[in-house]
C-alpha cells in the first residue's frame, strides 16, 4: 500500500496497520484528512472541488435529526454516529493532529472533517457498485481520482 511508503504518513499509519487497528479503508481517510488539511498539498485544490455537503442522515444538524425521534433511522444515525466519533477520538485524532503538528496545516481536524471523508469513501463505495446513478461529471471524475488514488494504498 502506497500509504504505508509515504515518507510523511508512512511511520505512523504502517505501525497502526501492523498493529492490526485500522484497515485499509481507514487509512485512505486518515490520508484525505490529512492532505485536505496540510498547506502546499497537491491534492487540496481536487480535494476542495468536491461536495461540501451530504444528504445523509449522519450529515444532519441536531434540530434535523430531531424530527426521526422515535424511528429506527434516528437510532440507526444515533449508534453510527457514535460509533464513529469513537473512532475519530480513539484513532483519528490524535494521529493527525500528530502528523499536521510540522506548522504545514491550514486548520485543525474536527469531528466533522472525519465524517466528511467517511461519508465521501462511502459514497465512492456506492457508486461504484451502482451503474444506473446520475452523478455530477465534476463529482464523478473527483471520485474517480479519489478511487485510483485509493487502490494505490
């Protein structure tokens, strides 16, 4: 995996694969986050062309979300958000913070850039495993970057 041989991100991300805590798809957002944040990236500019919002439920603002109380969609969000800010404190955190900490990054990671590049790996994943979607050709070729760029971790 290419990630793993990065001179910047390599290190760190090798030890935590190794280690067996986290997976490839992981690694793939832990580098997005990455690159999207660190000033001079060449993947910023392709990387801030893509959607900046999502209609998915994990995307809603809290008074959104309040109008599914009592559904199974609420509770399906509610555990998946969960479970993913979990993630994010436990792994992903404080591993970019760590490896944006060289002066080179534009802001500091929160919550919602993780999810973001969650909710983006799986809208690639849905894409590609579903023919008949329309999608925006800028959006399309974005992905289409981001796969490639992908499958060479």
């Amino acid at each position: 995996m290419r990630v793993l041989q990065d001179p910047f991100l390599g290190p760190e991300c090798r030890a935590l694969f190794e280690e067996g805590d986290v997976d490839d798809r992981l690694l793939m957002m832990l580098l997005l986050t990455v690159e999207r944040l660190r000033k001079g990236s060449l993947w910023k500019p392709y990387l801030d062309m893509l959607p900046t919002t999502f209609g998915n439920t994990l995307w809603f603002s809290e008074e959104e979300l309040q109008e599914l109380r009592g559904t199974t969609l609420y509770r399906a969000t509610e555990l998946q958000k969960k479970s993913l800010l979990n993630l994010y404190e436990t792994k992903v955190k404080d591993l970019v913070k760590k490896l944006l900490n060289d002066g080179n990054s534009e802001i500091e990671v929160c919550f919602e850039d993780f999810l973001w590049y969650v909710l983006l790996v799986n809208l690639c994943m849905i894409m590609t495993s579903t023919k008949s979607v329309e999608v925006d050709m800028r959006l399309a070729f974005m992905l289409g970057q981001i796969q490639y760029f992908g499958a060479a971790l």
